[in-house]
C-alpha cells in the first residue's frame, strides 16, 4: 500500500512538472487544473475506487481537494436539495481552508516580503 500512494504522488507530480515545462501554464494553473481533475474523477466515482486501490496517498495531492468539494456538495445536495451544492461544497474541506487562512495570516505578521 505504501509503494501505491508514493507512485500515485509521484505519478501526479511527474504530469504536473511535464505540463509546467513544456506549456506556459503557472504553477497555479496546474493546481487548478488539479483540483478540477479531482472533482471531475468524484463525479463519476473514480477517485473513490482510485482511494481503494492507493490509500492515503491519493488523500495527499490537490486532487483531493477537488473530490472532497465535490463529495461534500453531493451529499448535502442529496439531503438539501439544490441549496445543498453552496451549503455543502465547505464540510469536508472547512477545517485546510481555515487552518490555510489562520497560518498565512500569522506569517504575514511574522515575515516582512521583499521589495
């Protein structure tokens, strides 16, 4: 299990630095790029089986983030009805995007950028 998600990782690195080298898109384009390609395989149930077969590696990439969105907006869409998909998008994902925002937060006090 722990050869699978450190190739899974790799795997996805390896496309990420290919498509970094050869076109111009920026580092952020890749990641969204990324996180969209997850939400798309949690569509279809792919990322799930994908989680089955790789473990916690395929928890570890930006992928990731796209299918908790996606499974997040999907079961609350289930229970909520369309409002469901804006209420339900944040459940998985609430505590990365608050723990990203607090520690920017406190590194931007402690570190002065550079000119």
């Amino acid at each position: 299990m722990y050869v699978y998600s450190f190739l899974f990782c790799g795997f996805l690195c390896l496309i990420a630095q290919v498509i970094l080298d050869n076109t111009k898109l920026t580092p952020g384009h890749i990641t969204s790029l990324f996180v969209v390609i997850g939400t798309f395989l949690d569509l279809f149930n792919i990322y799930d089986m994908i989680i089955v077969h790789v473990g916690g590696g395929a928890l570890v990439p930006i992928t990731s983030f796209g299918h908790l969105l996606m499974h997040g907006a999907m079961n609350r869409t289930i229970e909520s009805g369309f409002i469901g998909i804006a209420m339900g998008v944040f459940d998985f994902t609430a505590a990365g995007i608050t723990s990203a925002i607090f520690f920017s937060f406190i590194f931007a006090l402690i570190f002065k950028p550079k000119d």
